[in-house]
C-alpha cells in the first residue's frame, strides 16, 4: 500500500478518540488525500496494540505513525521505550511508516534492525520550531539523517523571514541529483541487505557495493591477516546466509 511520487498531500489526525480518527481518515480520503498521518501522541487515551490494530486494520490509505514526544513539539510526556515499542507494533501491524525524532534514532534503528518489512518506510524527522538553518547546515542535517538510516527524511523549519524558504531550495535539488554523478556506490550497512541508498545508486546507472559483501570482505582480509591462511570464504558466506 506504500506509494511512491514526488508531491503527496498528508493529512493529520489529531482527535482524541480512535473513533473520530478513523472517521476523519475516511474524511480525508472522501477529500482527496493520498495518505494519512496518525498522530498518537493526541489520543486522550492510548492501547498500542488494541488502538492501532482498529486505526490500522482496513484503512482507506497509507499511514504513517507518530508518537511525538513534548521535547519535540508533540504531547507525548512519557517514557521512550514504550513509545519505541508502541511504534514498533505499528510497524508489525503493516503501517506503512512510522516516523521517529533525528536525535533517538540511532536507538530506534537498532530496536527494529533486521525486523523491517519489505514495503515498510522509517521517516527521521528534525523540527526547528525557532529559525530555519543555513543549507549548509541543512546539508549536513539530511546527511546525518540518511547515516542513521532514514528512508525518508523530513524536515520542519520556521521562516521568519520570506527568503527562509530559498535555503531550502538547493538541498532539494541536491538530493534529487547527488546519485546520477557517481559511477560507484558503497554502502557500509548491512541490515537490511538492500538499503534504499543501494537501490536508488542502482536505479541512477552507478554500481553498488553492498554493505554485507563489505562485511564478508573485511571478515575475509583480518582472518588472512591473523591466520596466514586462505579465508574459508563459502563458509563465511553460509553462515551469514543463515543469520
């Protein structure tokens, strides 16, 4: 149920019941939206599993799943390993994203490593609720995001001011480009064995090196070196076969 396009209109759901957020999803496909943000950090109450089986099952569109902490700007005041388990069910109950802070990420990634379903999108997200940065400082930004492993990145800016907007600009057009000038594309993670990187490197004509063949290597190299001998290298290649 995952869609891919360049301009897709999200709508967010904030009421206090499920009930009333499944009756403005079906509000907002009856309007025109291509995909929902299901913000449960505004629930008055909140059953991981029981709330997000009724909000997920059957649903006219995409989801994606927040649970927005307070330091954040959201209304979530509680502890982050519940609010990590609760977005990991929404990821086992087939949202198809689920979108999590830049700053407990790394954290997060860890938690669902090796877990991911083939269609399922982690959206990493950083909120400036005061200034929007330089570009360069936006550059940077969107890098760490992607290092953590973000197959989407989001980021909220204020503008104070009307050229806020042009800064931007040019790292929009930077991600959109950055693929098509390398002939060559490394990728040092291996879970999962097809990154979003890997793919979209293909995808722009460069060949891709994947992080697992990257892996076996290294493994391969520091045996012969402590060794002296030939790397059992079908050996090595089964047993990561079978993780």
């Amino acid at each position: 149920m995952a869609i891919e396009g360049s301009t897709l209109l999200c709508v967010p759901l904030v009421a206090k019941t499920v009930e009333q957020m499944a009756a403005d999803m079906a509000a907002a496909k009856a309007a025109g939206a291509d995909l929902v943000e299901i913000r449960v950090d505004h629930l008055s109450t909140f059953r991981p599993r029981e709330d997000l089986e009724f909000l997920l099952k059957g649903r006219p569109l995409p989801a994606i799943v927040t649970y927005r902490p307070k330091w954040e700007g959201g209304e979530y005041e509680g502890d982050d390993n519940q609010r990590f388990e609760a977005l990991r069910i929404a990821m086992d109950l087939g949202a198809e994203y689920v979108d999590i802070e830049l700053k407990v990420a790394e954290e997060f990634v860890r938690l669902i490593s090796g877990k991911k379903p083939e269609n399922f999108k982690l959206i990493v997200s950083s909120h400036n609720y005061q200034s929007t940065p330089s570009s360069e400082e936006l550059g940077s930004l969107v890098a760490r995001m992607q290092a953590v492993g973000a197959d989407i990145v989001k980021i909220v800016t204020t503008a104070v001011d009307i050229v806020d907007v042009t800064r931007m600009l040019p790292v929009i057009i930077h991600c959109q480009q950055a693929l098509r000038s390398y002939a060559v594309v490394f990728d040092a993670v291996y879970t999962p064995k097809v990154t979003r990187l890997l793919r979209e490197a293909k995808e722009s004509g460069a060949a891709v090196v994947s992080g697992l063949e990257m892996f076996i290597r290294q493994a391969m190299g520091q045996f012969e070196l402590f060794t002296g001998l030939a790397a059992p290298e079908s050996l090595m290649r089964n047993i990561i076969s079978s993780l």
